[in-house]
C-alpha cells in the first residue's frame, strides 16, 4: 500500500476522500443489515403472537372463530403448518356439530384437505393428531371411504394417544366389510375402569351378526338390554335380538322381544309389520294380516306394510 507522505497534495485529497466514501458505505450496508434484522424479528415476533392467540382461542374451545381466523391467514400463509392443522381441527369440530348432513361434509372435506396438506410437512409425520382427526374425518364421509379411514386410525393408533381410537377403527373395519378386525378393535375398546357404551355393545352385536355368528351377537344384546339406561338403545337391541331368533328359527323368542318392544315404548308400525312377517313364517295368516293393518294404522306410509296389503 502505498504511503500518504509519497502522494502528492492532490492525491492525498482523492485518497481521502475514496477512504471517507468506504467507511461511509460500510456504515450504510451496517446499518441497514441492523435495520433489517430489527424488521424481521418484529415481523416474527408479530406473526407468533398472532398464532399463540390462535392457539389461546383453539385451546377455549372457540372452534368457529379459530376456524374463522385460521382460514383468513392461510391466504397469507397457505402452507403454514400450525394454520393448516388448526384450520383443520376446527373444521373437524364445526363439521360434526352440523345437523344437516350436507352441511356437515363441507366441513369435512375442507378438514381432510388442511390436513393432507400438512401432512406435506415433514414434522406431519410424527403428529399422531393429524391422522387421528383425519380418520375420524373419512369416517363421516361414509362407508366408500371407509378405507381411509381405516388406513388413517390404524396410523395414528401407533403414534397417538387416544381411547377412543379403538372404536373408531371398529366401525371402520365394520363399514368395509372386514368384520373379525372390526370385533377385534371393538374388543380392545373395552375399559377396567368404565362400562362399554350402549353404542359399543350394538356395534360389536352387529359385527357379530355380520360373521352369523349369533350367539356372541346375542351376549352382547341383551347385555346393552341389561345395562342401559338409554330406550332407544334398549329397543334397538331387542329388534336385532328378535332379528337373530327369527333367524334361528326361535319364532316364540322372537315373538317375545317384540311384544316386549310394545309393552315397553307403546305402539310402533315396525313392531307390528315384523310381526306380522313372523307370523306369516309360523303359518298363521290371519293373524299376520291383522298386525299389518295395526301397521298400517299407526303408518299409512309404511310401504313394506302397504306392499303386503296390496294398498
């Protein structure tokens, strides 16, 4: 390098003012690499007190303003992970509150698409909660997917913590067809420290029916017959009762859990056209068409009762 005594007056000056003109872009480019890392922390900053207060409405169980808020920022952000998910949670949770079945699938599918797509995330992979509430999901869309769901609830079983993920996975199996897998995660339902619920023992009894294997079936009947405090389980489980006896060729035991259906929560225009058709099996005409016409009383509309009486 050279030195500022060898330089002439005028080189002296250019030489200063080329180290005046470096020195001040290198406090320029310092400054702005601060000014920018200040920016980008308080855009951070601003973004995860956004999501922690997503997360405070999620956690109240405020479903529709989360789902509201989530849905919003994802047009900023469409493939932010914890949008993704929590759009997809609360989603989950609007969709099964639904009453009308239509408006409950568009929910649904707007559940299982946030979610496949974070699923694209490599963290996705270890979430047990994602495939749980994705299997759920496919559940409720209806029997054609009940592979998926299948598939997903067997997933998450492996990494999620979950009770009732059992049950789920029964009524899957139940749906494709896959009946012995289906008693087996019904099986696996059962809890020490709690009784099974009405829907539990139903669903194992029709699984069981399925397989005609009618005598576990018939345990696990007039078990939820025993237990629950519920009638409207408790009918259901005297109609496939009646259903397995009659099947059986048990027409009087039939006959029984039938009247006892009446006896119990009155007149029913099902109640009599079955009736009706066990009688008609045992031979006895007359007093079969006598309880298709009681049928046909309490439901003009019945049209199984109509098709018997030429009406």
């Amino acid at each position: 390098m050279l030195n500022d005594k060898n330089l002439s007056h005028h080189g002296r000056q250019i030489y200063l003012q080329k180290k005046i003109r470096t020195i001040t872009i290198l406090f320029i480019t310092i400054a702005a690499i601060i000014a920018s890392i200040f920016i980008i922390f308080r855009v951070k900053n601003g973004v995860n007190n956004e999501k922690q207060e997503l997360l405070r409405i999620w956690n109240e169980g405020n479903y529709e303003k989360a789902y509201e808020i989530s849905k919003n920022a994802l047009y900023k952000n469409p493939v932010d992970y914890n949008l993704l998910i929590i759009h997809g949670f609360s989603a989950y949770q609007l969709g099964i509150s639904q009453i009308n079945r239509q408006n409950m699938l568009l929910y649904i599918d707007e559940s299982i698409f946030s979610l496949r797509k974070a699923l694209l995330h490599k963290e996705a992979a270890g979430d047990g909660r994602i495939f749980y509430v994705l299997g759920k999901a496919y559940g409720y869309k209806g029997v054609e997917y009940s592979d998926l769901a299948v598939k997903y609830l067997e997933i998450a079983g492996r990494i999620y913590d979950a009770k009732d993920i059992p049950e789920y996975l029964g009524l899957a199996y139940a749906a494709s067809g896959d009946y012995r897998n289906s008693v087996a995660s019904f099986s696996r339902a059962f809890s020490s420290d709690k009784p099974p619920s009405d829907n539990l023992l139903l669903s194992i009894a029709r699984s069981y029916i399925a397989m005609e294997e009618y005598n576990m079936a018939a345990g696990y009947l007039k078990r939820c017959i025993e237990m629950s405090p519920d009638s409207k389980s408790v009918v259901i489980a005297r109609f496939l009762l009646a259903e397995i006896f009659r099947l059986t060729g048990d027409y009087n035991s039939a006959e029984e859990q039938y009247l006892r259906i009446l006896n119990d929560s009155g007149e029913n225009a099902e109640v009599h056209y079955q009736l009706g058709e066990l009688y008609n099996l045992k031979g006895d005409t007359t007093r079969a068409r006598a309880e298709w016409r009681l049928a046909y009383r309490q439901d003009p509309a019945h049209a199984r009762t109509r098709a018997r009486l030429n009406i």
